[in-house]
C-alpha cells in the first residue's frame, strides 16, 4: 500500500513539473513585433555575444570572415525571432539592428 502511495505521488509529481514547464500558448504566437535583423558585418568584432545570449536561437556564426578578419553572426531561422531586441541590445559595437517590417495596407 505505502509502495503504491509512493508510485502516485511520484507519477503526479513528475505530471505537474512537466505541465509548468509549458508555455500558455504555442511558441509562434509569441512574437513581440515582426523584425529583420541586420548586421553591420565591417563594425562587427566577432565577440559573439548576440549569438550566445539571443533566448531563440536565431543567430549563427558566418563562415566568412569581414575585414577586422572575425567570423559575423548571420540569421539561421527569421522565424524563430521574436524581436526581443537582446541581440542589439548587448552588442557592444552597435553592429547589429532590428528593423520593424512594414506592414502591407490593403
């Protein structure tokens, strides 16, 4: 009996740490504004910090190398952005941006 406790308790315990671990709502609908990014590839030093520190993972180093011989970040998936800003925001040579994408009026 005391087993059998246990085994619920646990089969519950584990049930609700996954159920909070959930968002409210699907992750595409969590978008703050719907953004480009651009880089400035000649200002970039190639510190990384956008792409370490952006919560959704967007950005990805470059193959190439610019002219200050660093690797720049480039976007993997514009999708994934939410437009949090962080990238611009921690980029300590003002090498990277968002750009609000103009809305079509129909």
């Amino acid at each position: 009996m005391e087993r059998d406790l246990m085994s619920q308790l646990t089969k519950q315990t584990s049930l609700a740490t996954k159920l909070a671990s959930r968002p409210f709502t699907a992750p595409q609908k969590l978008k703050l504004r719907d953004v480009e990014i651009v880089v400035i590839e000649d200002r970039c030093k190639g510190c990384s910090f956008c792409i370490e520190f952006c919560p959704r993972d967007v950005l990805e180093q470059d193959t190439k190398l610019n002219v200050r011989g660093a690797h720049v970040p480039r976007v993997k998936d514009l999708d994934l952005c939410v437009g949090c800003g962080v990238c611009e925001e921690i980029c300590p040579d003002f090498a990277i941006f968002l750009v609000d994408k103009k809305r079509e009026k129909t």
